[in-house]
C-alpha cells in the first residue's frame, strides 16, 4: 500500500517531469506557446516517468547479468548535474551508433579532470555538458571489451535518457540498482508507485 507521502513526493516528481517535457518541446518549435498547458496536464494525468529497457552484454555485470536484463528506467527529458549524479546507472545513445542505447554508470561530469593511469595520455578537464561513462564489469580489459569512455571519450550528457532504477535479471532474481545517494532518494516514490515485476518479468528476454 502506497502511503499519502509517497503518493504526494510522485505526483511532485510527474510535475516537474511534465513542465520539463512541455518546456523542451516548446523551445524545440514542436509546440506552440498555447500549448503548453494543455502538454503539461497531459503528461501529468496520462504519463509515466519509467519506461522498460532490455539490456544484454557483460558490460554491466554483477549490476546487471550478463544474460541480460529486463530494466525499469526512469525518464530524464532534460539531463544535467543536478538531474543526474556521479554513480548513477544510466542509458544514453551509443556513441558510436546512435541507433542503439547503451547502459554505463556515471563517473565524472563537466569540470572534472581526468588523469590516465597510463603517463603517456595527458590529463584533461570535462568541458560544459560532458560526461565520462564507465561499465561496471572490473574483469574486463578497459579499451578492448568495456566499451565505455576509456574507448570512446567524453559523451555529451544530453545524449542521457534515463537512468536505472530496478533490474529484473530473471525471474527469481531482480531488485532495485545501486545509484547515488541522491538518486536513490528522488527515485524512492518512482519506484515504489510504478514497479511492476510481473509486467518486467512478461516482457523479459531469454
């Protein structure tokens, strides 16, 4: 049973969802300023801020297994430093094809320096709107198999979607992940109203 609290922390988090979406369709000319409104209530009363996600590949492992998981991503129209936080798990469009989605956890954003273990690659800082993603899988080599920012460098932190906040790996196995502590704060009420493991588990790959 959801409490009142809960039920008023994620009607909060609908609104800023819904003024947020409304607000970027508007400066991207998708909507006129009349609109608006009507856009808001919209996403307010019919939206959710989750959506399901099939990810498979070592990358993420123990996060996520490596035969694949079934994911409940919370939706992050506008990113920035104070939407997403330093150890988030999170889906962003693959660098390298931006077709496919790829899921990494945060490890840097804009302003920090990023110094190589190797003394040949020299230290640089993360411009405005840049990230540094990594995959959680320590047994993997870290420019051949990770594929992750020691590959492919920077990504622009507007190539977010979502961040992670459950992971159904199979059917007796799933929980919610592991993000920063501020996210897993914001995201309490989220999850708690739009879980669904039976819906997870009838969508989840084999």
């Amino acid at each position: 049973m959801v409490s009142v609290s809960t039920w008023c922390r994620y009607i909060g988090h609908k609104l800023e969802y819904s003024m947020a979406v409304s607000w970027k369709h508007y400066k991207g000319g998708q909507i006129s300023e009349g609109q608006v409104g009507d856009t808001i209530w919209k996403n307010l009363l019919q939206g959710k801020l989750t959506f399901l996600h099939w990810n498979k590949g070592e990358e993420m492992a123990p996060t996520i297994g490596s035969q694949g998981g079934t994911l409940l991503v919370r939706k992050i129209p506008v990113p920035g430093p104070s939407r997403i936080f330093i150890g988030d798990v999170v889906v962003l469009k693959d660098p390298e094809n931006t077709d496919n989605y790829l899921v990494r956890r945060l490890a840097a954003t804009e302003g920090f320096e990023m110094v190589s273990k190797d003394e040949k690659e020299e230290p640089f800082i993360l411009d405005k709107d840049e990230c540094w993603v990594l995959a959680d899988n320590e047994a993997l080599k870290p420019k051949q198999e990770a594929k992750d920012s020691r590959t492919f460098g920077p990504v622009l932190m507007s190539d977010i979607i979502g961040r992670v906040i459950y992971c159904l790996r199979n059917a007796v196995d799933h929980g919610p992940v592991q993000n920063s502590h501020f996210s897993n704060k914001k995201d309490s009420p989220v999850l708690e109203v739009e879980l669904d493991v039976d819906e997870m588990a009838k969508n989840h790959k084999t």
